[in-house]
C-alpha cells in the first residue's frame, strides 16, 4: 500500500465516522476535531500476560521441533558418510539402496520442517485470537472513556511520525494488568 493511498484510506474511514453519527450532533461534530490515538500492538502484546504465554507456548514448540530436526539432520549425515565411504566399493546395489535412503530422508525431514512451520503458524494464530479477545475490551473502554474516534496501530511504514500526546501504548499496558 503507497503512502498516498493509506492517507486517503485513513481519510475515508475519518470520514465515515462522522457519516454515522446521529443528525443532531451533526454541527457539533464537525466543529470538534477528531481525536486519533495510537498504539504499539506489539508492545503490548509483549508485555501482556498472554502475550508473554504464547511466546513460551512457541518458544518450548520451536525448541522441541529443532531437536527433531537435528536427530534427523544426523541421520542423512551419516547417510552422506556411507555413501561417501561406499563410493569406491564393489556393492554397487546398496551404494544403490543407500542413495535411496538418503533421498527419502531428506524428503522426510523436508516435509517435516514444512509441517512443524504450518503448526507453528497455527499455534501462534490461535493465540493471537485469544489475546485479540482480551484486547478489545479494553480498547473499547479507551475509546469511551477518552472519546477518540480513531485508533490506530503504530506499525513501521503506516503511522510515520506520533506525538506523546496520542500514544495510548502505555495505558493499554496499565489497564491489561
């Protein structure tokens, strides 16, 4: 997404908060300036309980996953050696059947590494589920309370430049605790 299409984006949805707002407030609307807040998601999702749960949670995955995938790693090193050590060897058929081996294990551990990335993927989008429904309550409240019209995420490349004033970061963190 360009800069230019996000500020017209970020216009459009400005603009459609107060299409929806009640007729009689219509003038008083206008005159008020739009309140915008910012926050760094993944800050607070760092220093959430939750967030913190679900990095150990993939963490102890990742963990668990690379030593199976160092066992097997082995495996096809010691394949390679015996096929190396065999190449000079008057055995041609399990030269033969070793290569086979060895092309079946690294098509194993290729489709192994494959799976556990897909299940890593799962695990943390599940989680990022959980700590969305512990989130937007409390984003709700902020909003109320403080009445911003707009919220956005401080991501790199979309909001370019944020003042103090409007980085709710920290109060989220606050009222999550």
């Amino acid at each position: 997404m360009t800069y230019r299409s996000l500020v017209l984006a970020s216009a459009f949805a400005v603009s459609l908060l107060g299409a929806t707002a009640p007729q009689t407030t219509v003038a008083q609307e206008q005159e008020a300036p739009v309140k915008i807040a910012v926050v760094n998601i993944d800050q607070v999702i760092a220093q959430s309980a939750a967030g913190a749960a679900l990095g150990e949670k993939l963490n102890a995955f990742q963990e668990e996953a690379q030593g199976q995938v160092a066992e097997q790693q082995k495996y096809i090193q010691d394949l390679r050696q015996k096929i190396s050590d065999g190449v000079n060897s008057e055995d041609q058929a399990q030269l033969v059947n070793l290569r086979k081996q060895f092309e079946d294990a690294t098509v194993q551990l290729r489709r192994f590494s494959d799976d556990k990335q897909r299940e890593a993927q799962k695990i943390r989008a599940e989680g990022m589920q959980e700590i969305q429904k512990q989130f937007d309550p409390v984003f709700t409240a902020i909003q109320e309370e403080f009445n911003y019209d707009l919220i956005l995420n401080k991501q790199t490349g979309v909001v370019l430049l944020v003042g103090e004033r409007v980085d709710i970061t920290q109060m989220v963190i606050d009222r999550l605790q």
